[in-house]
C-alpha cells in the first residue's frame, strides 16, 4: 500500500477544513455576488441557518464585538493568515502577512488574532471578494487567494 505523508501543518489542516465547509455552503446555495455572500455569511443570518458552523452559535456568543448583522463569519480564517509559517525552532506558529499591530504572538507561540476585527466585517468581505473577482477575471486565482 502506498503511504503518502500528510505534510501539512495543524494551521493549514484547520484552514483546509475551514474553507471546504464554507465554501460547501456558498456552492449549495448558490452564492455568487460579494454582496450576497456577505449578507448570507453574516453573524445574524449563519446563527439561524447553519448553526454547525461556529460552536459559538449556539451558546449565542460573538468572536469580536461587532454588531451581528455586520460581524461576517466568511473570513473566520484571515486571507492574511500565514497559515504556513511552522517554525518548531523557534516556536513561532502562524503569522499576519500584514503585519497587524492588532495581532500579537501568545504564550504558547502561537499568532493570536482575537484582537484584530480586520477579516470579520461585511464591508471587508465584500470589497475584497470583488478584488478577487477583478484579479480571477484578469488571471487564474482561487477565490480566497491572497489580493496585494
Ligand atoms: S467569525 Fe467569529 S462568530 Fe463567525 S465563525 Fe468565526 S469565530 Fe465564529
Ligand atoms: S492580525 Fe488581523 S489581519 Fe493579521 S492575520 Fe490576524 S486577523 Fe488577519
């Protein structure tokens, strides 16, 4: 039997598992236009319709204090996340590929955005969905690529 090693790290596996389940939800509804993700992926609406995707639905708490219908679930996983960076030498997991100064590294040497409501607003949603679509339309690029 053929053993392929799975080389990919704890942050890349959440990310992977994070963007098959959102993007499940866009295909089977349907969703097309920035404005319309947006609005489907906001707090307010994904806590009635699809409860199984933050454990924090159901206990009716929010990540950031942003108002629910403008807190947006569609980044949960920054598109600025280095979800790559894994350095065991120097215990540094993850990491913000813009810099955040909303970011910080925790105790455990992870990257902690708790503090950082950058990826989670419809605005940001919306305005870099469209940035995507622009750069798709010009080349190639998946739809949660990393715009500069
Ligand atoms: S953005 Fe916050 S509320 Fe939405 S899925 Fe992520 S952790 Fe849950
Ligand atoms: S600090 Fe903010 S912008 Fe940077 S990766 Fe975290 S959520 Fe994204």
């Amino acid at each position: 039997m053929e053993y392929i090693e799975d080389k990919k790290n704890p942050l890349e596996k959440w990310f992977e598992e994070f963007e098959k389940k959102r993007d499940s939800i866009v295909k089977r509804m349907g969703l097309k236009d920035p404005k319309e993700i947006a609005d489907y992926f906001s707090y307010s609406n994904m806590k009635e319709q699809e409860k199984d995707f933050c454990p924090l639905y159901k206990k009716s708490e929010k990540c950031h204090n942003i108002d629910e219908n403008e807190l947006c679930c569609f980044f949960c996983g920054c598109p600025f996340y280095d979800f790559a960076k894994w350095d065991e030498k120097k215990k540094h997991y993850g990491a913000c590929k813009i810099f955040s100064k909303h970011g910080f590294r925790n105790n455990y040497g992870y990257w902690d955005c708790s503090n950082c409501e950058t990826p989670h607003t419809k605005k940001f949603t919306i305005t870099y969905l469209k940035k995507l679509n622009k750069k798709k339309n010009n080349r190639s690029t998946p739809l949660t690529g990393k715009v500069s």
